[in-house]
C-alpha cells in the first residue's frame, strides 16, 4: 500500500500550512483587491444614498419612488446586474464597483431616512429657538441624531459588499472570488476554504471598524443622553429678558 505523501498541497487538504506560506503574495493582492472594491463601491453607494434620503425628507413626495427604485435594484439578481452594465462599462472593475454601489442604495437610503425621521421634535425646536437655519441644524443637529440608524444600514451595506464581491470574478475584478472560483474549478480544497475564511474575516474587520466609528461619533449615547445644539444668544421675552 502507497503511503500518503508528506505534502499537505500533493494531499490536497482543507487545511494546509503550506499553501499560505508559498502563495503569501497571490493572496496579499487578492485581498487589497477585495478591500478596495468594497471600499469604494459602499463609498460611492453613500455618496449617492445621502442626497436621496435628503430629498426624500424634503419632498416627502419622493419617498415612494425612491424606495421602490432602490428596491427594485436590490433584487435584480447579481449575475444579471453585472451583466446589464457590462454594455455601459465592459469587463472592468468599475462594473463591480458601480453594480455593488447600486445594491448599497436600498439600505443606505432606508436608514439614513429612517435615521433622520427618528430625529426628536424637541431638538428640531431647540435648535430653530436657537436661530439656527436649516443648513446648520441639519448638520448639527439632524444628522448626529440620525448617525446610528445611519450606520446600522451602512454595517450592513460594507458586510454585504464583502460577500457580493467575490461574484465579480465572473469578469475577473472578485478580489478573493477569484481564488474561490479557480479553487472550486480545479477542486483545490486549501485555496477554497482559505479565501472563504479571509472573505469572513474581512466582513467582521469591516463590521468591527464601523462600530467603533460610530461609538466615536455618538459620545452622547454612552453618557445616556442627546447632543445639545451649540449655545449661541438665545430670544427675548416679552419683558426684555433672555430666556
């Protein structure tokens, strides 16, 4: 009887110490490619998704359309997205760039205006009491009040990204995708699992970064309380007197 050869990669293993240390580089590059897909994609999904959700709060009459669209682009499945824009960008990163940011729009846009309709009336009133204008009091007011509503759509967007990635290798922009469909082409078990492994630790890395950025930008709610407009001179009553 032959005896099983001593190479982890020759046995073809799930796990196999030696595939990470002889393909270190290849994996570096995949994943700096899938980081900056997703990056840019959830980017410029919310550069996008805030105007609309701003709008939507506005003419209230845009809420409809604006949900449904975004709706509707969420459910377009991705092989048919990706294939609906390859007219427009052909076989490209910015294909999966543009066609992941169009799937962040239902998310993003829904809480963000969600985010912004839990906004208490009383800071609204403070804040206008206060002679703030509607630019000011969106930004200072609105939007750090709508900031964890905000970034629960926007955890959600980034991990959803970093899954959505990997079907981009179908045009050979899947950063880890394109490791996971030659491994499963060729039934190369370590590359398979290893790239499915970083794909998982990736999403949580993402996942973890943007919760600590929103413990960063909403102090107040580890103090228990709301954020106080800027003091600034405050009305007259009837008597003369400042209240």
């Amino acid at each position: 009887m032959t005896a099983p050869p001593d190479d982890c990669l020759a046995r073809n293993d799930w796990i196999c110490g030696d595939y990470l240390s002889t393909r270190r580089q290849i994996l570096l590059d995949a994943v700096g490619q899938h980081v900056q897909l997703t990056v840019v994609s959830v980017g410029l999904g919310l550069v996008i998704a805030v105007p609309l959700a701003l709008l939507a709060r506005r003419r209230r009459w845009t809420v409809g359309p604006v949900l449904g669209i975004t709706t509707v682009l969420y459910t377009i499945p991705s092989l048919a997205m990706f294939s609906l824009l390859l007219p427009v960008y052909g076989l490209s990163a910015t294909l999966v760039v543009v066609g992941l940011a169009l799937y962040s729009l239902t998310l993003l846009v829904r809480n963000i205006l969600a985010g912004l309709d839990g906004v208490p009336a009383g800071a609204t009133e403070a804040a206008r009491g206060m002679g703030y204008g509607p630019m000011r009091q969106l930004l200072t007011v609105e939007l750090p009040l709508a900031v964890p509503a905000a970034m629960a759509g926007l955890r959600i967007a980034t991990v959803s990204a970093v899954a959505l990635t990997t079907v981009g290798a179908i045009v050979g922009y899947g950063g880890l995708g394109n490791l996971i469909y030659a491994g499963m082409n060729s039934y190369f078990k370590a590359q398979v699992l290893t790239a499915s492994v970083l794909c998982v630790l990736i999403a949580v890395a993402f996942d973890l970064l943007l919760l600590g950025l929103e413990r960063l930008l909403t102090p107040w709610r580890r103090a228990g309380r709301s954020p106080r407009p800027a003091r600034g001179r405050r009305p007259l009553t009837a008597s003369g007197r400042r209240t």
